[in-house]
C-alpha cells in the first residue's frame, strides 16, 4: 500500500461518516463513493471515477487525512495496470472550498479505457435556478447562461457545449461556483482529450440529475487523462477575478497588460497612463510612497522612451493586486545622456543592480514576482534613477497555481502516471529578471542610412537524394496526438503490438506526436529524446521512416508553461510598444536559439528522419525587443523606431515597416538553414517538414503577421505539408481541390514532395467519408494524406491500403497534365493594394473544376521561361505586384503564342507593392488602367451589350477605369449604378498570342471559403454569372483545354503522366450540398457518394494505347475499359458508372 505523507494524519474506516459540518460545505463518505452537502442541503448526491465506485473492490487502496492546516484529504487509487487511477478530495479548514483531483492512465487498447470523473446534482435542487458560467476552450471569452428547469431545460449536454467555469445561484443565499478549469486559461490544451488535465467538462441534463464529467475514454492508444474542479461560495462577476489571472489566453497573442505608465513623456502613447510624480493614491492603487522627490527629463517632444523622469531614492507602489504571479517591466530612456547608476527591486527582489543606462540607450528589465495576500507591491529604486514607464501583467493567479508552488495534488502519494506528477514541481519556481538594453534611433532618422541587401542562404540536400526518396509514396500515420505523453509505448510489448498494427495497415511513414511543446515540459525532456529514439529504432527494424512533431516557442501554461516563461523571461517576444514580454519565445534570442537547437539535435542523434517544429515564427506581437531591433538594424542598416507615436509602425505601406516585414520573413527561413547547418553534421538527409493552414498560405495571416512564408523556408526545408482546417473534406470538395493545387506551387518551384493532415473528428468509422474525401483529394494532386482521427475505422480494408498499392502514381515521378497555369504570387499576396490575390483566384481556379480544365497554379518564382514553356495559357489574375523582370517574362510568353489572362490590379505595382507611374500591360493595349472608385460599382452582367440579356449579380464587382480608347467589343457586359453598359474584358493580339484583361474581375463572386466545422457556411453559387463567365473562360483559355469529357460539375478530376501512362482521376463530389447560412457539419450526408446517373465519356489525347482500366479503393483489382482510338490522335474512354464509387484512376498506357 502506497504511504500518502502528511505531518497529521487520521485514518478512518468507518463506511458512512459526515465530516466537518462546521462551513458551507460538507463530505460524506459512503464506501466508495461521496456526497457533498451546501449548507446542509445535498448539492452533489454522487462523486465517483472510474473503476473506485465498487465498494469492498480489494484493488481500491484509500486514506483519509486531516494536514496541520486542518485541511481534510480523502485518496482513492488503484495501481493494477488495467484501472490505473487516483482520485482526492481536498475540504479546506474552514469548509469553504472543495478542490477535487483525478489522474488516471491506460495502457495501448485498453480494457479498460475509461478514467472518468462523474459528479451527480440532483435536478430538484436547482431547478428554477440560474446558471452563468463559460463555455467551450480557453482562447476566447465565451459567456453562457440560462435558467435551469425540470420542464423547459433540454436533455443531453448543458447549451450543446462544453464548459469551462459554471455557476449555479437563486440570486439570494444559494450560490455555488464549480470551476472546472481552476488551472485558468493559459491552459489551451486542456481541451484535448488525453494527455492533459482537461479543463473543458461535460455537463449534461437527465431526468434525475445534472451530471458535471471530467476526464477521457483513452481507447486506442490509451495514455494519461485527468480533471480538476475547485468548489466553492461565490458569484461569476467576484468570483472570477479574484481566482483567474487571465479571462482567456490565445497562445499566438499577446499577454494582456494591466497596467502601462509613462513618466515624464509630455505626448505618449494612449495605452499609456501619465503618471509622472504622482503620489500613491489608495483609490487609484499606484503612485509613489512619500519622499519621492522627482524631476522630468524631456529628450524629444513626444514618445515614452524619450523622456524620464529622474530622482533618488524613492519607492513606486502599486495596491490592490490579486494575490499571485505579476511581471513588472521596468524602463528607462537616457536619449539625452542624463547621469545615472541605480538598483531596481520589488518587494525586496532584485530586478537589476547598479545599472548605469548610457546615452541613447533604453534599458528595460522585466522580472516575475509572487505578490502575497496584502496586494502590495513596492518597485524601489535606490541610488539616481531614470524611469520612462513601469507596466504590470497579471499570469497566474494564487488560485490557479499548480505548478509554481506546488503540484497537481494537495498530498504526495501514489503517481498514477508520469506525466504532473508532485516532485515535477519542486523546488519552487525560479523567478530571474531579464535586462534588454536597446539603441535609440534617432526619432525620424530611421531609415535614413543606405538601405542594405539581406542575405538569403540556402542549406538543401540534393532533392534526388535515394536516402530521401521515402518522401514521396510513403503510407504516412499519426502516432499519438500533440498531448500524447510519450510514455504510452513504456513496455516495450505495447510498443512492438502498436507497431505491429501500423505495419498491418501498410505504415511506411509514423509522425510521432506528444508534449508537442517540449520547453514547457522540463522533467521530460531526457525522458522524451530517450523514448524518440526508442521508437525510431522499433520502427526502422520495419523500414518505417519515423518524423517527430514538436514546437518552438509556444509558452501555453501546459505542465510548466508559465513557470517556463517566468523563468526564462529574457528569451520572450517583447511587445513592440510596451515592451512587455509574452507567451511565446523569440526566435532572435540567441538563448532560445541555442537551448532549442541542442533539444532538436539530441532528437536527430536519436535515430529520427524528419522534424516538424511548429510555431517557429514570430508572433502577432511583432517583437521588439533588442535582438529584433540590432539584427534588423545590422542586417538592413534601417531602424525600427521606438517612438511608440510614429505613423509608420504597423504601417504597411511604409518603406521601412515593409523592410521590417520582409526582413521577419528571411530570418525565419535563415534560422531553419542554421538548423539545417548544425542538422547535416548527423544527418546530412534530414527532412525538415514545415506546414501552414490553406488561409495561413494564401492569406497575410502568416507571411506578415508573424513571418511564416514558405516560399522563403524553401531554403531549408525539403517537405511541406497543409493542416486541412474545414474538417469536413467531402462538404468541402469545391473550395478544397484548388487550394490542394495551389500548395503545390511549391512543387512546381522546388521538386520537393507535399503531405497534409486531413481531420473528421476523432471517429475514423462515423467521418470515414470525410477522411476518405480528404485523402482522394490529396492523391488526385499528387500529395501525402496523413489521416488524424482518434478511433481507426472499423473496417478491414481502407482507402489507406490503396496508398502504397502499384495500382496507386507513384508520385516520384508523376507530373500533372495542365496547358493553363495560375498565378499565385506571394508578393501580391502580401502587398497587393485594392484586391487580395485569393478569392479571384481561387474562385477562377474553382470554375475550371467544374468545367473540367486541367490546370496548375505556379508561384513568382516559376515566372521562368524554362518553367512557362509547358503551358500554352497563363493567368496573372489580381496578382498586381509584378517586377519588371516579370513582366517581361510575361510578354515574351505572349509574344510567342501564349494567351495572358490579366484582371483588376495586375501589374500596376512593383513586387514591393508600390504603385508603377504606368500600368505594366499599357502598352499592350493602348490605354492605362486607374483603380476603382466607390461610384464603379457593376450590378449586372450580360454576354452582349443587349440590356435586355442583363442578370442580376449575386454579389457586386467593382470596373477598374480605363482610358481611351474604349473597347468596343467583349466577352461579357456589365452594367453600372449609373444604368451604363460597360465591357468586362478587353482582348489585344501580341506577337503570336494574346492578352485578355478582365476589367470588371468576377472570378472572386464565384469564390467559396474552405469553411470550419460547426461555423455557418458563407458560400452561394451564383449560377447565371457562373454559367456566363465559365463560357467566357472557355474562349479566353481555347487554346489549353486538352481534353473532353461529359462528367458532371461536381465529378472532380486530374490528369498526371507517368512514364509513358496517363493516370485520370475522378471523385464523386455529388453528396456536397450545404446551403448558405447552414453550419458545416462534424456529420455526412445520408448518401455520401450518390450513384452517378449515367457513365463518363472523355476523350484525351493519346498515341498507341495497349489498354485501359480502372483501380479504385472501392473495388478490387483491375477494371479493363474499352477505348475507341481515334484519327487525330486522341482516345475515347467509357468509366461506366457503377465503378465510380467516390473515387476511381483510370489508366491509359
């Protein structure tokens, strides 16, 4: 029997026992299950977890304990492996506060999965009463509330979420507060299901009883669950504040400020309150103790920084504070060279000693403290001090502290997994205090030096390389989710029988998950290289390739995320104006640098292949600390201003936020050639993986906000991957396929194979469809399919068996078939003015599928005329930052027979984004193009200038102006709010081809989101415009239609060539059909994949076909076709009907 410690402890035997009747709130034991009394009314009637509700069950151990403090303890565990579990219960001294704990973990395929914590509130006592509380995850603050009724009060789960926080209150004596998440939110992963503490619950109504579960069923591949919920007396408003720091926490913004002072500045900022020589005032909570004597120093009319306020001696106070964890960040700008040598500290802790701030330096020093229950912290200065600004951030509060000063449980005991076990957390936490000394631009002198070059290296293997070609074809798993424990595979009997599985279902690749975030896991980190190399070596005795998925810089409060940060405060992202630091590490640190480097390393010494690190980026907080603003300043020889009042920061058309920008995005993609530098002393043929979302690709979201661009970290990494968010692939087949192939520009680009990660839910068996569709996609683009879900289907055969079958492209050497390429520029991306680049393009791109023209989508830098002489047409679209480079390129194309297609904005800026004195195609077609005003407003279209042809539009388009001469004749008609009739394109020949501008761009009213599960659904085909453009399309684009085939609109496909064999896909796209304003299921259609009506005729080119079939995961073997070969060289195929399932190849060779 496991030894609980405690300096007092009383062991009672008794079964039934009524304990502590004394507060609010009582215990009753009865075997093994409780009850919980509220002022002697029964509040919780049942309190069980998992397999220690049997009463006289000889596995279940258990002790009562009453600590010094009068606290009292209840523990239940069982050790066997297959029950493995503890559960505590925790009633303060006074009875005015319940902390109750469960842990469990289970073994791979239990038998067991379940470690579930269950607490019973009868109906009858709260009914008639209100609820308040907070609902689903952390990254948001999203409120609930109702009024509980045995009659109105649906069954089933609480709203049809989960909850994080509830109260319960007769808005009189009865108020009850049950947090469900007393960690607080810097906890984002508590909402997984395994792996962590969750911190989002089940609640859930039936007949008898409103019943509070926490915990997970951890079937599959088993691991470690737990919950924690704090009761107590209160209201939600109170409540709340005083035992959370945060009210949400997003892991990629910034940390709240509470408080911002400036001191001596004249003009500042507005998040900043003038404090200057302000006496403390209890009603304000701050201000200085009496004896400050103080004067101002103004170095520069405006800006914190450049102004102080100077004195000796004296003491800052702040009042009030919540009790727990604050950081104070202390500056001072010596812009001006004012005399100084001071110490800072806080209540008696040293932040800085003798700091001598030098002239036009600022000095900014941050330091977490633990604030005790007096709300009092004292920022003393002793000796001549300059002080620009003091700011405070509350992280943790006292209540939600299990990790600084103690662990998971209140008593030592029984572990009942590796993972929060209590010795993890000792001794307490180190609070150091982090210096940044930073040189102070002079304010509007910024950018005046001589704009440098920034160099881009590039550190690849060969792309050829044998040892590397695993990349391509390989049948890619999951192994554990991002919370996985790295310890499910201890045995290595579980190990041999998980990886026997994988190797049944055909593995050739396994992506190993868990702690993805391995700096906020210090008692793991030996323990998770040693298990890496475990694996990888159970899994190359199989000829498995094995990649490893972890995180850079995230400090989410997972195990000892904010102890984490606290500690290593130095090396976070500072704020770009408060200079506050926050949750994520900073990429130009070089500690970070290092500490992350020797991490990574030691896991490629283990025996890995490929490394997907995430989140190595930095964060919407554009960081400003030193080593962003010297390496931006050494590589660029421009600065970042620090006047927090200059227009130019966050300005994005600034030259020198531009730069600034830009200059973000190399450095990320240096740093990963560093990596891949110290990476090739081990192993020179590592992959590095690097993925995006589709909107993270294609929007600014990554490439601007926190300078992730994959076309820059093509320098170094050699396998790109998608994170496919929609998470309902088959109700999203007409968004997704083009995003698909806009990925694989980068192939196009960089001949380096493209994976992604396809969701449905954790239910492999209930979302098959989806999975399935998900997967096809990728196939049909030459792409590998990581299928995530939770709970395998139950089935003996999947689509992941046909993934590495020889009836599958081998897509080593599989290239599509396409005569029309898109582009898809990351300069316009960024920088484009008027039109973002996506929804025309993709919405363009979306058309072509329906009409079934092949086609590829190339970036910038394939605007090569080694790279366009496969293509006959080539559509610029909206991308309006063009070099003058390639507008050349562009030309000549034309000039040698190929058709341009331009729209809206194109070409009228430089790849910066600056706009051109002359539109770069003026000279093409004799006028000059101005952007629209708000009075150009197109309402309808027609196919000729006949008013009595006009549709309606569903959306509205805008007409760029020209200048005469005006065309006389087009493809299509608008109409204007003016009731005039105006051309939608303008057509001009040019050497042996021809251009096309689409004057009024309508591509992008035909757009369709990608969609996220359970969020309305956006998108509604405008049929007529669709109909009308698709007809335009196909005169505009004569010239690269290739083939011919009847298959219906949503009957997708794609052409690849293989060798002397064409390999022609088509998936069954007909099940889709949510309507606007409906929610995207985490469902299927009742028919997923409708029979076809009738069988698909195509006609391709092809010379001296020997045969054709048909393979598909849906039927076995090969189909024979027949095939009719005609005189001009082309062949005619019959697909009967019955053998498109969902998705079917048809080879020709």
């Amino acid at each position: 029997m496991t030894i609980f410690k405690s300096t007092t402890a009383l062991l009672l035997t008794a079964a039934a026992m009524l304990l502590n009747a004394s507060g609010v709130f009582e215990v009753r034991k009865n075997g093994n299950d409780f009850a919980v009394l509220y002022k002697g009314q029964t509040l919780i009637k049942s309190l069980t977890s998992s397999a220690l509700n049997q009463a006289g069950d000889p596995e279940v151990k258990s002790t009562f304990q009453t600590l010094q403090d009068g606290s009292k303890v209840w523990n239940l565990w069982r050790e066997d492996t297959d029950n493995c579990i503890r559960q505590e219960i925790v009633l303060s001294s006074d009875a005015a506060q319940l902390e109750i704990s469960m842990k469990g973990e289970a073994r791979p395929n239990p038998r067991q999965p379940d470690r579930i914590m269950t607490l019973q509130i009868p109906m009858q006592l709260i009914d008639g009463m209100a609820y308040r509380g907070l609902k689903v995850n952390t990254r948001s603050w999203n409120p609930g509330q109702g009024i509980f009724s045995s009659q109105k009060t649906p069954q089933g789960a609480l709203d049809k979420v989960t909850w994080r926080y509830l109260t319960i209150s007769d808005n009189k004596d009865f108020n009850v507060v049950f947090d469900l998440n007393p960690i607080g939110p810097g906890e984002y992963m508590s909402q997984y299901n395994r792996g962590v503490i969750r911190g989002v619950w089940d609640v859930v109504r039936n007949q008898q009883f409103l019943t509070l579960r926490g915990g997970s069923n951890l079937a599959g591949l088993g691991g470690m669950t737990g919950c924690k919920i704090v009761i107590r007396e209160g209201v939600m408003d109170k409540d709340y504040p005083a035992h959370h720091a945060l009210s949400h926490y997003h892991e990629i913004r910034a940390l709240q400020v509470n408080n911002a002072f400036s001191f001596g500045s004249l003009k500042h900022g507005k998040n900043f309150t003038t404090v200057d020589d302000a006496p403390f005032d209890p009603a304000k909570k701050y201000g200085w103790l009496p004896g400050a004597k103080l004067r101002r120093n103004v170095d520069s009319p405006e800006g914190i920084y450049y102004s102080s306020m100077a004195g000796k001696n004296a003491v800052f106070r702040f009042s009030g504070l919540y009790p727990g964890v604050h950081i104070f960040t202390v500056s001072a700008g010596n812009f001006g060279g004012h005399a100084n040598k001071f110490t800072v500290s806080v209540n008696g802790r040293t932040m800085v000693k003798d700091l001598k701030v030098k002239k036009a330096q600022l000095a900014v020093v941050s330091m977490a403290v633990w604030v005790g229950k007096d709300g009092v912290a004292d920022i003393k200065f002793d000796g001549d001090f300059l002080l620009s600004g003091i700011a405070s951030q509350f992280l943790l509060a006292e209540a939600e502290d299990f990790s600084f000063r103690r662990g998971f449980w209140v008593t030592d005991g029984f572990e009942a997994s590796i993972m929060f076990q209590n010795q993890h957390y000792k001794p307490e936490a180190e609070l150091p205090p982090a210096l940044d000394l930073i040189n102070m631009p002079i304010p509007g002198r910024e950018a005046a030096g001589k704009l440098r070059t920034v160099e881009k290296p590039i550190a690849l293997p060969p792309p050829d390389a044998p040892e590397l070609h695993w990349r391509w074809n390989a049948n890619s798993y999951h192994l554990g989710g991002n919370t996985a424990t790295l310890d499910e595979c201890r045995d290595p009997a579980d190990m041999k029988a998980v990886f026997d599985e994988l190797q049944r279902d055909g593995a050739q690749a396994v992506m190993i998950n868990g702690m993805m975030s391995r700096h906020t896991y210090p008692a793991h980190l030996d323990r998770s290289v040693e298990m890496i190399g475990k694996l990888a070596r159970e899994a190359h005795k199989r000829g498995m390739k094995v990649i490893d998925h972890q995180d850079v810089i995230l400090l989410w409060n997972t195990d000892s995320g904010f102890r984490v940060m606290a500690k290593r405060l130095g090396e976070t992202v500072r704020s770009m104006v408060s200079m506050t630091p926050n949750g994520q590490m900073c990429l130009m640190n070089p500690e970070l640098k290092r500490q992350y480097f020797d991490y990574a390393l030691r896991t490629v010494k283990a025996g890995i292949d490929g490394l997907q690190a995430d989140e190595a980026t930095f964060m919407f907080e554009i960081c400003g600390c030193s080593h962003c603003r010297n390496k931006f300043y050494r590589d660029t020889n421009w600065q970042l201003p620090l006047n927090e009042l200059d227009k130019r920061i966050e300005n994005r058309n600034d030259p020198l936020w531009k730069q600034f920008l830009e200059w973000r995005k190399i450095m990320v993609a240096n740093w990963w050639v560093d990596f891949r530098r110290e990476a090739d002393k081990i192993n020179p043929n590592l992959a590095i993986c690097m993925y995006n979302t589709h909107w993270g690709f294609m929007s600014r979201a990554s490439s601007l906000a926190i300078g992730g661009d994959l076309t820059q970290e093509a320098r170094a990494i050699n396998y790109f991957g998608t994170e496919i968010m929609s998470r309902n692939c088959l109700q999203s087949l007409r968004p997704l396929l083009p995003l698909r192939r806009m990925v694989n520009l980068l192939n196009v680009a960089f001949n380096t194979p493209i994976w992604s990660w396809v969701y449905g839910g954790l239910d492999g068996e209930k979302m098959y469809e989806a999975f399935y569709a998900g997967w096809a996609v990728c196939n049909m683009t030459n792409q590998t399919a990581m299928t995530r879900w939770g709970y395998p289907p139950k089935r003996p055969k999947t689509f992941k068996h046909f993934e590495s079958s020889p009836d599958n492209m081998d897509r080593s050497v599989a290239r599509p078939v396409a005569e029309l390429a898109l582009l898809f520029s990351a300069s316009s991306r960024d920088w484009n003015k008027d039109y973002h680049v996506y929804p025309h393009m993709l919405g363009l791109a979306q058309t072509l599928e329906t009409m079934h023209i092949p086609y590829e989508i190339i970036g910038e830098m394939s605007l090569k005329p080694e790279v366009l002489k496969k293509y006959k047409s080539l559509s610029i679209n909206v991308n309006g930052c063009l070099s003058d480079e390639q507008v050349k390129v562009i030309k000549d194309f034309a000039r040698q027979g190929g058709t341009v297609h331009l729209a809206g904005v194109a070409g009228m800026q430089d790849a910066m984004g600056n706009l051109r004195k002359n539109w770069a195609f003026a000279d093409v077609f004799n006028f000059t193009v101005k952007s629209p005003t708000r009075r150009n407003i197109i309402t309808s279209i027609s196919p000729a200038p006949d008013r009595r042809q006009l549709q309606t539009l569903q959306g509205k388009s805008m007409w760029y102006r020209l200048s005469k001469p005006f065309p006389k004749k087009s493809l299509l008609w608008g109409l204007n709010e003016n009731n005039k009739l105006l051309p939608v394109f303008a057509e001009a020949a040019y050497g042996k081809g021809r251009f096309y501008y689409e004057i009024i761009p309508l591509a992008q009213l035909l757009f369709f989101d990608e969609g996220r599960i359970l969020e309305p659904w956006r998108n509604q085909l405008d049929e007529k415009l669709a109909a009308q453009y698709a007809q335009a399309l196909r005169k505009i684009f004569s010239n690269a239609l290739y083939w011919q085939t009847d298959a219906p609109q949503k009957v997708y496909s794609s052409i690849y060539r293989q060798d002397k064999a064409l390999a022609v896909h088509f998936l069954n796209g007909m099940g889709a059909h949510l309507k606007k304003g409906e929610p995207l299921p985490m469902s299927l259609p009742k028919v997923p994949f409708p029979p076809l009506k009738k069988d698909i005729t195509f006609t391709i080119p092809a010379e001296n076909v020997q045969s054709v079939y048909a393979v598909s995961p849906d039927f076995d073997g090969r189909k024979p076709l027949s095939f009719k070969a005609n005189s001009d060289q082309t062949v005619t195929i019959v697909l009967p009907k019955d053998l498109l399932k969902a998705y079917t190849i048809v080879w020709i060779k």
